[in-house]
C-alpha cells in the first residue's frame, strides 16, 4: 500500500488542513481518512450529548495525530478511556461508522432524513424542538438495531408509537392526520382573514412551513395585481388601504357615521378583492394544490365557502389581537424593523384599523368561524394547526388503527 503521504487531498478534519497531519483509520476493509464529525455522529447515536461528543473527538484526535495510521480497535478502546461507562451505557452497541438508512422498498427508497422526519412531526402540534427530538430518537434506535432499511408504513408507525409515548394520544392522532391529507384527492385550503397588522401573513407563512404546504398566498398581492390592471379613477377603493378606502367613496345615504364609512370602505375593497379571492381557491382546487391564503379582504360571509366543499377541505380562521396597547405598540415595532413602512401612519390611523377589527369579530361570530388571539406566534400556530386537523379528523371520521391499516395496505 502507498504512503498516504504521497496522495493527494487534504486533512479529513478541515477542507486544506495539513496533509502530513493526517489519521488514517485501519481496518479489516482498508484505510480511511479520521473524521471527527463521523465520530460526534456516532457517539451521539449511542445517547452522548454532543458536547461530550465533540470534545471526545477533539482528544482522540490530539491523542492520534502524530501516529499517522491507527487501529479501529485502538479508537474504540481510546473512546472508552475518554469516556465514563456511565455515558456509554453498558448495553450500546461498539462504536459503528453510520451507514445510510433507506426509507421505502428495494425497487424505490430514499435516505432516511431526520429534518424531513421531524417536519412531518409539526402537524401533530409540538414545538419543532421535541420533533427534532423524536426524530433523532427514532434514528438512534434504528442504528443500535442495525438497520438499514425501513418501509415508510414501518417508518410511519414508528413515528406514530413513539409520539403516542411521549406526547400522549392526541398528538399521535394528529400526526397521523395529517399524514392522510398530505396528498389529498381534494385539496386543504387554510384561509386566515382578519384586520390590517394582527400577524396573519407570519402566521401563514409558519404554518404552512409545519404542515409542508409550499403554497401560500396574500390578498395584498392580489390587490396590487387589481392595482395594474384597474386606474384609480376606475376602482379608487383598491388603491387605498383598508383602513382609509373610505376616503375615496362618495358618502352613501345611510352612511354618516365615521365608523359605518371606515368599515363600508373596507368593505367595499374587500368585495373587489375576493373577486382574485375565489379565483386562486378555483385554481388550487383545479391543481389538487392545498394553499394558505392570508390577507384583510379575507372577510366572513363575503365568499360562499360550501360551493368548494366538494373539491376542497376549506378551513377558515379570523386573526386578531385583543390586547389594545399591545397592537398599538405592534405597528411602531414593525415600523423599525421595515423601513419601508411608516408606522405613524399606521398609528394615526389605529381607531379605524380597531374599528375594522370589531367588524371581523362580529362576523366571525355570527358565522360560527374560529379567532385566534394572536398573542404569541408559536401559541398561534399550533392552535391553527389543531384546529386544522381536528377539522379534517371530522370530515372522515377517521380512526388511527384504521389509518394504520390503510397505510399498510397501500
């Protein structure tokens, strides 16, 4: 065998490291080059917190390096020393090189990914922590099994058994859920209304990051797509913003109260928009795509949701703030984070924007429709997202043994 001196490359440990300093690791299949983050991945695999991994690594690493070529068997017994039995555990497996586990059958797999996994995890309703940490859970015990292969129902029941463990029935269920609806023959299309500054946009976008939904949508875009296409002399409502359209509205009979012009304005903008409304639900129905549509011209009542209940799963949330001083103090915070946004208009105009607000309320209520009081963003999500699968739960009926079978039959 050649010097490795005498190869080219670079250091297993930093891309143009020394060449002269690197470890060679020696085994019955040959030689490769050390790398300490193969080592951190393996010991985390046997429950080792990553700081203890790492530092493990690093002194196995400085203990090694001036040998050149060392034993695998000389690592393992190194590791050992290093670290206490206590940490290692008595019944872990040696320390393996991890080999890549495949999701899916012999004619058609994948790599196992604990990001995807863990993605997957979110519609259940837990904090993107304790997903990560199923995942990893999951994966550790696939590895101390030595397993290289799982089919997705196997993966999936795992998934679902090990939820069931740690966060209890519900959570399990949701998973499973949603899971049903990921490829649906109609379609889940979240709608979140609601008046200018209460956090919809944010809450659609994290929203439809947790339940894998790529499209997501504003009724602003669809405003200044009408904007392009319709002069101010023509439609005047669309070129204001919801809180002040009123000002460009002659006054109609009936109308002398401010807050009858402030909410008829709003209205009337609304009443244009959900024109391009209909027309994005139309196409993700047409597409088979589920959306997460967002935006103040999201308005209770104006839009017949039962017409598309044969083509799609319309879910419909009204979003608001209730602490007054804290919506107040919401649009002066956003105004220094986007330049672009003077908050003092937003501020001068805030009775009109509350008094939009209360006319969402109202209509939520009278329309039977969910509001979720945007208090903080991740509480916020995951009530979308409960009551999201809760309400398809409802639409089947469904049952976790029965989607447990379905699966494996499919």
């Amino acid at each position: 065998m050649s010097d490795p001196k005498e190869k080219g490359g670079t250091t297993g440990d930093s891309p143009g490291g020394d060449r002269d300093s690197r470890i060679l690791v020696e085994d019955d299949a040959g030689r490769r080059p050390f790398m300490r983050g193969i080592m951190v991945h393996s010991l985390m695999a046997r429950g080792v917190s990553f700081d203890e991994a790492f530092t493990t690594a690093n002194l196995v690493r400085d203990r090694t390096r001036e040998r050149g070529v060392v034993q695998r068997s000389e690592l393992a017994k190194l590791v050992s020393e290093i670290l206490s039995e206590d940490v290692l555990g008595d019944h872990q497996p040696p320390i393996p090189i991890p080999g890549g586990i495949q999701v899916g059958g012999p004619e058609e797999s994948e790599p196992f990914s604990k990001g995807v996994l863990a993605q997957s995890l979110l519609a259940a309703s837990i904090d993107p922590s304790d997903a990560h940490d199923v995942a990893r859970e999951i994966e550790i015990g696939l590895l101390r099994q030595g397993r290289r292969q799982i089919t997705r129902h196997e993966l999936r029941r795992l998934a679902h058994d090990t939820m069931l463990r740690r966060f209890g029935p519900r959570a399990a269920s949701r998973y499973l859920i949603w899971r049903e609806f990921q490829e649906p023959q109609r379609p889940v299309i979240i709608l979140l209304g609601g008046s200018t500054g209460v956090g919809k946009t944010s809450l659609a976008l994290e929203v439809a990051r947790r339940l894998g939904i790529r499209r997501v949508l504003s009724t602003d875009s669809i405003r200044q797509v009408m904007r392009l296409m319709l002069s101010n002399d023509l439609m005047p409502q669309i070129h204001a913003s919801s809180f002040d359209a009123h000002h460009d509205l002659p006054v109609a009979e009936g109308m002398d109260d401010e807050e009858d012009r402030i909410v008829g304005g709003f209205i009337s903008q609304a009443s244009v928009v959900s024109v391009g409304v209909r027309g994005m639900i139309e196409r993700a129905i047409e597409e088979s795509t589920s959306l997460v549509l967002d935006g103040v011209s999201l308005v209770p009542g104006m839009i017949d949701l039962d017409a598309y209940k044969a083509n799609a799963h319309i879910i419909y949330l009204v979003v608001a703030r209730m602490d007054e001083e804290s919506f107040r103090n919401h649009f002066v915070a956003r105004g220094k984070r986007q330049k672009h946004r003077d908050p003092a208009r937003y501020v001068e105009n805030f009775d009109s924007i509350l008094k939009i607000q209360e006319h969402f309320l109202e209509l939520a209520d009278r329309y039977d429709i969910p509001i979720v009081d945007n208090v903080t963003i991740d509480g916020s999500v995951m009530l979308v997202i409960r009551h999201v699968v809760e309400t398809l739960r409802k639409s089947g009926n469904f049952d976790d043994l029965d989607l447990l079978q379905t699966e494996s039959s499919s």
